[in-house]
C-alpha cells in the first residue's frame, strides 16, 4: 500500500512538474521574437498629421500632484450625468481606492452607465473575492470588463498585459496618464508614495475631439474576445458581505461629501482650468495580447526625430535593446533622457538591467540624468521643442514596446508644453547628470546622493546578470 501511495505521489508531482514546465515555455516562448515595424506602419505615419495651425476643440492641462488627480477625478466622477468609462492596469480598495469605488458606485445609484476596465492578471490579485468590487459588478448600472484573463492553460497569452490609464466623463472631458488606481499614485494618504503625471482634457463640443478617439479605441480594445465580463450577476448583490460592502461605500460617499463639499457642490471648471492647444492625437500599440508590432515606440521616436531644438524623455527607468537604442541614437545628443537612479527606483529588475547596460546606453548620445528625489519616480512624458507635449503610459522598456497595450496623447499646445517643461524640469533639479559609467559631470547643490550599499551592489550586479536572458519580459 505505501508503494502504490509513493508511486500516486510521484507521479502527481511529475506530472506537476510538466504542467508548469508547460506554463512558463508556453508564456515565455511566443514573447521571444519581437517584431518588427511593418512596412504599412512606416508609410501611414506622418508626424504632421499631430501638428495644426488652427485651434482645435480641445483644451488641456498638465496634472501634476497626487491629491489633486484624485480630487479631479472625483469630480469628474460625481458630476457625470450619462457616462463613466475608468481604465486602469493596478485598481486596489486601499484609501484611494475606496474613495474611486465610492463616487462610481454613488455615480451608479444616480442612473449614470459605469464601465470599468481591468487588466486580467492585477483583477484576480486585487479584485477577485474582494467584496467591494462585487458591490460594483453586481449593480445594474455597473459594467466591469476583464482584459486577458489569468488562463494557465492558455500560457501563450499570460504575458499580455492591459497598461492603460483614463477616465473619460460623458463626451465632456478625460483624464489620462500613468497612474495606477491607488495611493501610491493618488491622494496624500500616509504611506509609499510614486510622482507621476496626468493631461486633463476638455473637449467644447465638436466631434473631432479627441475625446472621441479615446472611446474609439476603448470599445475597440474591449470588444476582443479575451475581454470578459467580472461577476455580472445581480444575485451578487444580495450576498450579505457585498451588501455590507455597498453599504460601506455608500457611508464613504457621504463622508467625502461631508469632507470636501467643494467636489460635489458644483462641477470641474474645465474652461477656466484649462488652455488652448492646436490638436491632440492619441498614439497606441495593438490591443492583441500577443507579441506586438512596436507601433507606439516607432511613432513617438519619429516624432523625436523632427525636433529642431531639444527632445526631453522622462521615464521611470530603461530597458532597451539594440534597435532601440538605435532610435535613441537618432535624437542623439539632441535629447535628454530622466530616470530614476539605482537607488531611488522602485523597481529593482530595472535597475539591475541599467546597471549592465549603461555602458550601452551612453553610447546612444543622449544626456542621462538619473533622478535622486527620494521618492520614486513614475512619470512618462516627452516634450519636443517648445510646442510639442506628450504624456500617458508608456515606459522606455521592451514590455511596453513589445507586449503591453500602451496609450499616449500628443498635445500641440505651446502652453501645454509650457506646463509640462516646467513640471519636468522641476524633478530634474533632483537629477544626476551621467559624466562616465561611474562619474558625474553634475551633481544638485545640496544633493546628499542615497546610499547604495556593497551588498546591493553585489545583488543588482547578480540579478543583472540572471536576467540576461529573460530581459525582454521587463
């Protein structure tokens, strides 16, 4: 009896063995020929078609603080009178979290259509079983929808993930950028904090707006067969803990309300909150979550590449291969590149990989300032000359060129683009400028550099190197 049991163990666990052999293969394997732009991409893009002499019907405005991107989209929120649509790769039920909850679900009471997009890996960590998400997807007036669902059976499509960040209010305004749906990103709420930027834009009524191209391509991203919905079930809602859930947030509704009346009392003022531009465009990779043509990446180095003055990328960190670095090289010492150092990054895969390939990096000719502000840096952001501005959520790593769905919005607004040099240059105070792979050539006045132990040293230098091989994933 116990060697038929030790042989029933044993084959359970080779046979667990070849299951996950299966998964990581099968996930990793499509991922590892990265494709090429097509000669269709190359033909159909013009960098002029981001560029008018015009007014257009948008006007926009730079967000920069973490308070005042929740308090906008709360407003946005509590004011909307048909529509909600919110996209977001990271949606937690922290203190931030629960504030969005509580205004969409107050939204829903109200009768306003709410849909709320999720990636498929970030939905089962933080969604999935959490009550107060059920109280959402279980109102009539909710919609949530799930973008590639975690499917271990289906491995060739774990690695796709859903990166994009926007709330759009009826067809009056949207809010899009890199923040993540939690207070790492928005509020002052005690805790780990990230820096990161926001364009709010408002459309005054004609149809060309942007706003229309953001929609577009929301219910073209979610009419995919790997979208599906999130316990749409009305059923739900009678489960005594999602009611108590639903309770909850309807009292935080209140007690927001109660806190801050000047979010409820009267709507955003767009008008007066916001400046001119000349057009907006949206530049997105393909929505499939399989290995991606590099749309997103080819169209923003071509527009890069038209600047006459300066080119200035802000980036949370970089992780480039050749024929990326390729098309840094091509801005060369027209531009200036922003990250975080070693030190202040939160991620640390990225900065094993800058460790190893800064050498590489430098050879591009582009400036290098490594940002050492204390607190992690998170924004994506380029402007070109004095009236071009880009932002949303695209980083300078493989994952975004090659697997993430990634939007960025080009704005041709000399104030815009006023804005956004103003914000960046402020963290660039804070910034390192790269002399050699071990110098500085300029160092903040008063900037006492953060320590990077021997042993941390020793661990990114190892992880560099174990990463080698898998560094197209990052």
């Amino acid at each position: 009896m116990k060697k038929k049991m030790r042989h029933s163990v044993l084959i359970i666990i080779i046979l667990l063995v070849i299951f996950l052999l299966y998964v990581l293969i099968g996930s990793i394997i499509p991922f590892t020929t990265q494709p090429e732009v097509s000669s269709a991409t190359a033909e159909s893009f013009r960098a002029s078609d981001y560029y008018s002499d015009g007014i257009g019907p948008d006007r926009a405005r730079v967000v920069d603080d973490n308070q005042e991107a929740l308090d906008i989209r709360m407003q946005m929120i509590m004011h909307a009178e048909k529509q909600v649509i919110l996209s977001t790769f990271d949606f937690r039920s922290d203190e931030a979290g629960m504030d969005i909850l509580a205004v969409l679900l107050d939204a829903a009471d109200r009768g306003v259509s709410v849909e709320i997009f999720l990636d498929g890996f970030n939905s089962v960590v933080q969604a999935e079983g959490n009550p107060y998400f059920y109280a959402l997807s279980s109102h009539p007036n909710v919609k949530i929808i799930i973008y590639n669902q975690i499917n271990p059976l289906k491995p060739w499509s774990l690695m796709g993930r859903m990166h994009d960040k926007y709330v759009i209010v009826d067809d009056t305004a949207y809010i899009l950028g890199g923040r993540n749906t939690f207070g790492y990103f928005l509020g002052s709420y005690d805790g780990q904090k990230n820096y990161d930027r926001d364009v709010l834009v408002y459309n005054t009524g004609p149809a060309d707006s942007s706003l229309y191209q953001l929609k577009a391509y929301y219910e073209k991203i979610t009419a995919l067969d790997c979208c599906h919905l999130f316990h749409d079930r009305e059923c739900l809602g009678e489960k005594q803990r999602v009611k108590a859930a639903a309770q909850e947030l309807r009292e935080h509704f209140q007690g927001i309300v109660k806190n801050t009346p000047e979010l409820s009392e009267s709507p955003y003022n767009y008008q007066d909150n916001t400046v001119a531009t000349h057009t907006i465009g949206l530049i997105s990779n393909p929505t499939a979550p399989i290995a991606k043509e590099p749309v997103a990446f080819y169209q923003l180095m071509q527009l890069c590449q038209q600047t006459k003055k300066q080119v200035v990328i802000h980036t949370p960190y970089v992780i480039s291969n050749e024929w990326m670095n390729q098309a840094f090289s091509e801005i060369g010492a027209k531009g200036i590149m922003m990250f975080n150092s070693t030190a202040n990054n939160g991620n640390p895969f990225a900065s094993a990989d800058y460790v190893k390939h800064k050498k590489e990096l430098m050879a591009t000719g582009l400036e290098l300032h490594e940002y050492e502000g204390g607190v992690s840096y998170h924004g994506k952001s380029i402007t070109i000359d004095d009236d071009l501005s880009i932002i949303g959520s695209f980083n300078m790593d493989m994952r975004s060129v090659y697997i993430d769905t990634e939007l960025m919005l080009v704005v041709h607004s000399e104030e815009v683009t006023q804005q956004l040099a103003a914000s960046m240059n402020h963290f660039d105070q804070d910034a390192l400028i790269v002399e050699t792979e071990d110098t500085y050539r300029s160092i903040p006045e008063g900037k006492e550099l953060q320590n990077v132990s021997f042993s941390k040293k020793c661990f990114q230098l190892l992880l560099g190197w174990v990463l080698e091989l898998g560094r197209f994933l990052l």
